[in-house]
C-alpha cells in the first residue's frame, strides 16, 4: 500500500470519527441548548456583556449536552437500531463502542461542571448536574414506559436559560422561573409535533411520546393547541416583572398567535402535514421569542 494511499485511508478514518462525535454530541440539538443558555445570560446581565463568561458558559453548556446525548445514545443503542432516524448513530450502528462513549461523556460532563463551578457559581453547577441525571437516567428510560416521558424530558430541556440566568446571578429566583416555564412550555407542543411526524419510527423503538392513548388524534392537537395558547401570557411575564419592555411584548404576541394558529390547524386537520407545520413553526418559535427578549433588554 503506497504512502499516498495510506494517508488517504487515514484521513478517511479520522473524518468519520469527527462526523460521529458530532452524531454522539447531536451536534446541532447541543448548539440550541447553548443558545438557550446564552439568551439567559444575555438577559441577566447589567451593563457590559461579559464576553468571556459568555464565552466559558457556551463551552460548558455545549459539552454538558453533549455529554447528556451521549450517554442517552449509550442507554438507546439496542432501540437506535430499529429506527430509521437513528439508526446510523455511531454507537448504535457499532462504530464506538459504548466504554468509549461513556469514557467521552465522563470526560465532557466533567469539565462542563467544573467551568460552572469554579467561573460562576455551585448553584449553576447543581442545575446542570441535575440536567445531566435527569435527561440521561430518568427520561431516556421512561420514554418507552409512559408518555410522561415527555413532561420529564422537558424539565431538563427548560433549564439552560434558567442556568444562563442563574450563571449571572447566582439565584434561581422569579425571573429564573419565567424563564424555565417559557421553554418547559414551548416543549410539549413541540415534542408531540415530532413524535407525531415520526409516529411509526418511534413505534419501532418502543417509544410512547404522543399524549393520547389514540396517538394521532384530536386529543394530542387538542393538548398541543392548548400549550400553545398558554405560551402567550407566560411569555408577557417578563415584561409585567419589568424585565423586558412593551417592544418585545407586543413582538411575542405576534409570534405566539402565529405559533398557536399552527397548533389549530394541527387541531382542524390533525394529519401529518399539519404537525409538520408545528414542528417546523416551534423551531423558529423558541430563538426568535428568546432574541426577541435580549434585543428589547439590550
């Protein structure tokens, strides 16, 4: 085998490692919760933006939810297989193996909780263990058992504003909490126009995620309509706490009918098609209402 031909199957190898790091870490999902974080922070600032500490809380979140993807991978592997959607996963599909894996997500998680610790404060670094334990361990094993998987689930997925806010602050107070509601809320409309689109992939695996005992049904639309109205005044607290002004106000309005209109034709329609639009609708939901927030403050 010539030197050239060497160096390309190296190159080759290392490639993939890299695309199956960026599959372990789920990539783009970690880089969502790290916005989430950042827009807390942003908000919980007073006077100079800390780029640094802007900086050091990114690195930390975006390795504490690697690290939580990671291991749910590990947990999931024998399921990953059975669906389309996952089952190129590298642990799944047996490219890593579960030690190195695990081996990954000690290493990230640790570090992740060190930075909260040492360049912002123990409580930061309690709500991101407390993230860790319960994606990794309590709703990664329920997602087969109950659909109160979801409600779980969305507890760890509401805390990094809240983790932003707190890094700041070094309280969980009022603001702490409105911000942890937004994004609980915004999750279960959310969630359930995925698992309605991937229904049957997620019945491969075992998985029970949609509210209704009926699965597509009236009931689920109904349940994601609800939350999506719900959103609206729980978004408008901010600026009754003095946190935000009228601009953004009268902004998250907009953005939580739209929102909510999509959730009604899910309800009208309930179809496929229909929760596509939800799920496409609450991607750009979730960013736009946060930067929404931080603009108005700033």
């Amino acid at each position: 085998m010539s030197t050239k031909t060497t160096s390309i199957n190296a190159g080759s190898i290392f490639g993939q490692k890299i695309r199956d790091y960026g599959l372990l870490f789920k990539f783009r999902l970690s880089l969502t919760v790290v916005f989430s974080a950042a827009m807390g922070f942003l908000l919980a600032m007073q006077g100079a933006i800390d780029w640094a500490g802007l900086g050091m809380l990114c690195l930390g979140g975006f390795l504490l939810s690697g690290a939580s993807n990671a291991l749910n991978q590990v947990l999931e592997k024998d399921y990953d297989k059975l669906m389309q959607r996952t089952a190129n996963r590298p642990v799944a599909t047996g490219r890593m193996s579960s030690s190195e894996a695990v081996l990954v997500a000690g290493l990230a998680s640790t570090t992740a909780l060190v930075i909260f610790s040492i360049v912002f404060n123990p409580l930061t670094a309690f709500l991101g263990s407390l993230s860790l334990i319960s994606y990794a361990f309590i709703y990664t094993p329920m997602k087969r058992v109950s659909p109160v998987a979801v409600w779980i689930g969305a507890f760890p997925g509401a805390l990094p504003p809240a983790i932003g806010w707190v890094a700041v602050t070094g309280t969980f107070d009022l603001v702490a909490l409105v911000l942890f509601a937004i994004q609980f809320i915004w999750q279960l409309p959310h969630f359930w126009a995925i698992g309605w689109v991937a229904y049957e992939d997620y019945q491969k695996g075992g998985y029970k995620l949609l509210p209704s005992k009926g699965g597509r049904d009236k009931s689920t639309a109904l349940q994601c309509l609800f939350y999506s109205i719900l959103l609206i005044p729980v978004t408008l607290l901010p600026y009754w706490l003095g946190m935000t002004g009228w601009i953004s106000a009268i902004g998250l309005v907009i953005l939580g009918l739209a929102f909510a209109a999509t959730n009604f034709n899910l309800y009208r329609k309930s179809d496929k098609k229909a929760a596509l639009m939800v799920m496409f609708a609450s991607f750009f939901y979730l960013p736009l209402a946060l930067l929404l927030m931080v603009i108005d403050k700033l």
